[in-house]
C-alpha cells in the first residue's frame, strides 16, 4: 500500500500506546495526537516522534493533516468520541468495546454510513495471522463440522474500588473489558446465538467480577466462555469438530500458536504466529485497505456484527442484571 492514511490518535492512554507504538513499529503515518492537556499530548508525541500535539479531542479533529483517528477513551466516551471524529468527517477506529450498548452502535453505523465514512471497532483479535489461519482451516473442513467453542479471559486486576476496572461509571467489569473477546470470538465462528445462559458475580463497587456465558445454535452448535477480573486462568481456547479440533496456546486473543489434532490424537498441523509488535496494527491494515478499495461496512468484521455483538451483550446484561449509570 503506498498511499498511507494519517492517523490521529484520541486519547493517551496504555491502550493508545500500544496501538501507536505497533504502527510505528510497522510503518505506519501517525500524523497527531490530542489529549485534554498540551503537556499530555507533548509527551505523547515526544514518545513517538508524532509531529501534531493537540490539547483537546476537538482540535486533533479539526486537524486538516489527519485522516483517521483511533479512539481509545473509557468505554462510555466511545460514542461521543465517535461521534466527534465523523462530524468531522474523518474515518473513525473506535477501541472495542464500540460503544456501552446496541443503541449508541447503531446510532454511530448510522451517522457513518450518512458521512460516507468508515466506522469499525477495535476487535484486533479478528485480524490476528493464527485467527486468519483458523478461519482457512474451519472453511476448508479440516475439522470436519465445528461443533463446540470453549475460551477464556481472565485476569486478576485491581482489586482497587477506583480502578477503572471496577468502576461502573467508566463502564468497568470483566464484560466489556473481557468477556467482548471470547463473545466476538463465538460470533465470527458461529453467528448470532439463539439462546444466552449468563450467571456472574459481582465486586462491592457493582462491577461484575466475573461472568460465564454459555451461548446455543443451530444444529446443536455451543459456546461456553468464562471471563473474569479477579483470577487468572489458563486463557486457552478450543475449537472443536467433529473430525479434529484446534487447540489455541496462551493467550488465545494475541499473536500465539495453536495446533490441529485429529481425532485420534494425531497432530495435523501447527501454527506459529510471526509478528513485529503485538499485531495490534493488523487491524491498521484493514481500516486502510476497506478505504482504499471503498468498502466502508467492513469485511472481518461489518459494522453491523459490531451492532449485533453489542445487542447481545446487553442481552447478557439484562439476565446478570448489569446497568450502567446514565442508561
């Protein structure tokens, strides 16, 4: 690709420095930055030889030098942010989860489509060299008929009552955080679930702490997934069919190896990611590709499967009895 977009990047955070530190690492243009203070946004651009410092979201916008921004704030600024880049008539990447909950998504595809801009969530798992070599091994039957998902997200975080993580008011709990990972995991295999089982356990804050969800399909299809906060488990994951399974290595959701095993205990095949960076610019690429060849609903991953995904996360919500402030 040798017209490269100028990225923008919304926000300062741990998140925002991964994701600009793997598009610097893998040639990427990151043309500004913009924070809530200059001396935040200097230091950033300091970090990462990013020529325009902005000390607001509204002036990294308005900036004509920049084409697309990546959105990294807390969860319930996802919208608003968004919203923000479009009306300004850039192309906007929005770190998962896209929004608190299926109506601001629809409402941000909606303002996308009528700019005739790009809005696509932050899932970089999608775009992952192994997840892609999943999908090729489950499309060509190696598996045989794919029956079951089991994945893993737990981490043991802050116990700390003002951590983000356990702060409702910034959309925090394993759910949003974690749980988004094995749920978008279940949709790119399977699609929409006909039935949701979710139980959870919750923290003093009302953060939940930890969530199970066990979602079914057609032709008795399953995914059983457990995320978590407060404990940290194996973070494995299997694909599972009738004729073999996959067996993903720590940390499934990041560059890792997996292996195919027969039935017979046979191993078929095994997979090593090679990646620079943590591969977060993967999903770089594709937000560059999609405006390139103009197809701006998206393609791993459309904008309205991120709408779906969110609409069954509030559906896992509803049952847990998980609201947010404001909601």
């Amino acid at each position: 690709m040798t017209d490269r977009l100028r990225w923008g990047i919304l926000a300062t955070g741990g998140i925002a420095h991964a994701f600009t530190n793997d598009l610097k690492l893998n040639g990427f243009t990151v043309q500004a930055v913009g924070s809530r203070s200059q001396a935040a946004a200097d230091a950033f651009a300091a970090e990462f030889d990013i020529p325009n410092a902005h000390a607001s979201y509204e002036a990294l916008v308005a900036d004509p030098d920049v084409d697309v921004v990546y959105v990294s704030t807390p969860h319930p600024l996802h919208a608003a942010n968004a919203r923000l880049v479009l009306e300004a008539g850039k192309h906007v990447l929005v770190e998962k989860p896209f929004t608190v909950n299926a109506r601001e998504a629809q409402e941000i595809a909606d303002l996308a489509a009528g700019r005739g801009l790009l809005a696509l969530e932050a899932m970089w798992t999608r775009y992952l060299p192994h997840m892609v070599r999943i999908r090729e091994l489950i499309a060509d039957g190696a598996l045989g008929e794919v029956r079951t998902l089991i994945a893993d997200h737990t981490q043991k975080l802050s116990d700390d009552p003002l951590h983000r993580i356990n702060a409702l008011e910034l959309g925090g709990g394993a759910l949003l955080d974690l749980g988004i990972y094995p749920v978008s995991f279940s949709w790119d295999l399977f699609g929409a679930p006909l039935t949701i089982q979710s139980t959870a356990t919750f923290k003093r804050t009302g953060a939940d702490a930890q969530i199970a969800n066990l979602f079914a399909y057609d032709g008795g299809r399953v995914a059983s997934m457990l995320s978590a906060s407060d404990t940290l488990g194996p973070n494995t994951a299997a694909v599972i069919g009738t004729l073999a399974r996959i067996e993903i290595d720590r940390v499934w959701y990041t560059p890792t190896t997996f292996r195919v095993v027969a039935a017979d205990g046979t191993i078929v095949e095994e997979f090593r990611s090679e990646v620079t960076g943590r591969g977060m610019h993967f999903q770089a690429e594709a937000v560059e590709r999609l405006v390139a060849g103009g197809d701006l609903r998206g393609d791993l991953l459309t904008i309205d499967e991120t709408v779906a995904i969110m609409g069954t996360l509030d559906t896992i919500r509803e049952q847990i009895g998980l609201r947010y402030p404001g909601e």
